[in-house]
C-alpha cells in the first residue's frame, strides 16, 4: 500500500528552513485540514488552490509530487 503524500512530505519538514520544499511541509504539518490520507493529485492539488496560503508556488507541489511518486 502507497503512503499517503502527506506521510511522504513529513520526512522534510526539518530541513534548511531556506528549502521551499522544507517551508511547504511546515505549513502542511500545521494545516489541520490538510487531506492527510490522500494519494490523489486532483484532491491535493484542488485542496492547496484554495487552502494552501503557506505554499510558495504550485511549481514545488507539483515537483514534490513527482519525487513522491519515484520514491514510493
């Protein structure tokens, strides 16, 4: 069974605080919200559109996904 992306994204959260990847899994981790069991791209994706205000630019979701989905 696949993780869940939030899962995944948890192992960066203590990194370079400089690291956008980083500062996106922070904000995830106080997003009380956030769809922490999902492994779809559409609900995340639609989720941060609205929601997440700590995400610098789709561009790192979209580039943390894709080492997501190598990675597990």
């Amino acid at each position: 069974m696949m993780c869940s992306f939030y899962r995944y994204l948890l192992k960066f959260r203590d990194g370079k605080k400089e690291d956008p990847v980083v500062r996106f899994a922070n904000g995830v981790y106080y997003d009380h919200s956030f769809p922490k069991a999902s492994t779809d791209y559409d609900e995340i994706s639609r989720y941060l559109e609205m929601n997440g205000d700590y995400l610098e630019s789709m561009s790192i979701f979209d580039e943390t996904w894709e080492r997501f989905l190598h990675e597990v």
